[in-house]
C-alpha cells in the first residue's frame, strides 16, 4: 500500500517538472523575441515589410474563424 502512495508522489512531481520546463521555454521564446525585436535594425526592416498592415488584414479573418468554431 504504501509502494502506490510513493509512486503516485513521484508522478505528480515529475509532471510538476516538466510544466516547469516548459513555462520556462515558453518565456525565454517570448524574452528571446522581445529583444530581437528591440533592436532598431531589426524594427526598421519589420517597417518595411508591412508587418503592422498584415495584422489589420488578419483579425477578420480570425474574427470569422472563432465565430465557425463557436458554432
């Protein structure tokens, strides 16, 4: 009986892991963009491409496409 209790313990800790690991990927991906897109460089080029007016042209888009899903 007392085999199955530790056993469920190192699950549980083992999970709790790996949410660790992956919280802290996912905020070094977003640091990591943050200070690439920092850079004035960087800041220009994303100027000149048109970054800004691909957004506006993508939130009906994904306007409509939450609206299918709901349904």
């Amino acid at each position: 009986m007392e085999s199955h209790i530790v056993k469920h313990e190192g699950n549980a800790l083992g999970a709790d892991k790996d949410t660790l690991y992956l919280l802290g990927g996912a905020a070094l991906i977003v640091f990591g963009a943050g200070l690439i897109l920092s850079n004035p460089v960087v800041r220009k080029y994303m100027g000149q491409l048109g970054v800004g007016n691909m957004a506006k042209d993508l939130i009906p888009d994904l306007d409509r496409y939450l609206k299918l899903r709901s349904m």
